[in-house]
C-alpha cells in the first residue's frame, strides 16, 4: 500500500479568493493583504488573490484591482505564483492591465449551475472563454481551467464520467495548462476519484494536467486526496483554515484545509514546502477577522499550541 509516493506535491493556495467570496462580513483589503502576506510567509508558491467579477455578483471581491497593485507592493519572493480567476474577456483585460501573468478560467459540468454563476450554459461558457483563450496566447498569460461540479451537482445531480472527460479535454484544447476537478458540493468518494481519473488517463490525459479540488462538506476529503496521490495526481487546491465555498451551490461549504494537506503529506514523507506553523498564523489571523473557528480538527488543534 502507498507504493510509488511522489516526492513532492504543489499546493495551489485559494484562501484569499475562494476562501473568501462566500463570506457576508465585509473583509477590509488590509485585512486581505496581510492574509496574502502570511501565507506567502509560510513556503505556499501559488496563491490566487481574487477574481475580476462584477461587484454586484460577489461584493467580497470588489476590491480586486486594489488587491492586486497592493500586492505587487509588498517585497514577496519572487518565485510565488500569484492567479486571478477571470470571468470573461473584460476580467483578463483587467487583470493584464495590472500586470497580472497568471489567470484562472472557470467551466461548470452542470448548465444549472453555470446558469446560477455566470449566467450562461456550460456551451455559451465555452463561447465567452474563447476571446479570452485568444487574448492571452496573444499577451503570453498562462490559463488554468478549474471544472466544477465534476462529482456531482446540488441542481442536476449525478455527472457522467463521459462529460467529466469531454470538457476536461476541451479545456486543454484550448490553452488550459492545468484541469483542477473541483468536487464543488463536497460529495465524492474514493471510489469514485479514482474511477474520474482512470477514465482522463485512458482518454489521453496525463496525471500533471490535473490537479484535484475537494470541499471537506462530508468529511471525505483527505480520503479522496490519498486516492488521487495513488493515482499519480501531485497537484491540489486548499484553503488556509478550511475557509470557502461555492456561493452558488448550495451545501457547498468547507474546502480542505491547507494545514490538513500539509499535515498528511508532511506525514507520509511527501514534500509541501509549507512551514505548518506559519501556515496556522495566516489562517488564525483571518479566522480573528472573520470572528470564526475552523472547521478543520487540526486548525483547531494548531490553534491551541
């Protein structure tokens, strides 16, 4: 059991835009920085600072442009990956303008759901995508495809395994480097993961095109990560302190918590380059903002000590 371990795997840190998009309680963009500012603190090489949405959609994130120039502010090495998700043509307009390198792109399996997000049909989504595919091949920004509700959707439930690898295709196709296969409502099992995934190999998909995006919701998530870590997956998404979830989908709270990552990986001899203490700062910091407590038995735990 647990043959062939990668020697590393690379965290895609989505606290500061994931984590926070669903949360009422307006977030100061001090409040924000200082968050970026620690995690960044704590070894985390890719972090996603926000998205370019309209700010009657998600008024959490109205402060992106803000954000952004404040970021580029700060002294942070230099070797840190900084994403933004963008919506449409105008979002990765936005972002080039600040100089923004690296961008996020987002595709729904289920058209109800991609209705409640963007307005649009999973097909008319991939209609949008195209003049932002274009303009960023044109001004050299690298795109990453996040694919959600790819284990099952709160509004048409069970996904096929064939749609599953359709659109994960058709986003290579068109310039994603990297497919994150969300489990947007928190839902999957290991089973399940692994059946997804032999499906993309068999269909030509390699292991370092994908990376796995799981919400903890039922208390499966660290199972399903292990599954994908047996199945050659060496790329995950996860939220300091367990923060986030899909303002869209009902039921969808509780993204894995980073410091659970870590923890398991450290663990199980799996380089992160994540210190865990520093780690559990940034989250008990934007925790104290929030007035919250994780979710996360190990935040709590790392809280303590």
């Amino acid at each position: 059991m647990f043959d062939n371990l990668p020697a590393a795997i690379t965290i895609h840190e989505v606290g500061p835009r994931d984590g926070l998009q669903n949360e009422s309680q307006p977030i100061a963009t001090a409040d924000k920085l200082r968050f970026i500012e620690l995690l960044a603190a704590s070894g985390l090489k890719h972090i996603e600072l926000t998205s370019f949405v309209r700010p009657d959609a998600i008024a959490q994130l109205a402060d992106a442009k803000e954000l952004v120039h404040a970021v580029d502010a700060l002294a942070l090495p230099d070797d840190i990956t900084f994403t933004c998700l963008v919506p449409n043509l105008r979002g990765i307009e936005t972002a080039h303008a600040l100089g923004v390198r690296h961008v996020a792109v987002f595709v729904a399996t289920s058209d109800r759901l991609s209705q409640r997000n963007i307005n649009a049909t999973v097909e008319e989504s991939f209609q949008r995508l195209a003049p932002v595919m274009a303009f960023a091949q044109t001004h050299n920004i690298t795109v990453r495809g996040y694919l959600s509700t790819v284990f099952g959707c709160p509004y048409e439930g069970e996904i096929s395994v064939d749609k599953v690898v359709n659109l994960s295709l058709r986003l290579l196709d068109i310039g994603c480097y990297e497919i994150s296969l969300g489990d947007t409502i928190g839902i999957a099992a290991p089973n399940q993961v692994r059946e997804i995934l032999e499906a993309l190999y068999r269909a030509g998909i390699k292991p370092h095109q994908l990376a796995l995006h799981f919400h903890d919701t039922r208390g499966m998530a660290m199972a399903n990560i292990i599954t994908g870590i047996e199945m050659g997956i060496t790329a995950f998404d996860a939220s300091a302190g367990g923060l986030g979830g899909c303002p869209y989908a009902q039921g969808a709270s509780g993204n894995v918590a980073t410091e659970e990552l870590v923890y398991l990986c450290e663990r199980m001899g799996i380089a992160t380059g994540v210190d865990l203490n520093q780690l559990s700062k940034a989250s008990a910091f934007m925790l104290g903002c929030l007035g919250k407590e994780s979710a996360s038995k190990l935040c709590r735990v790392l809280a303590k000590n």
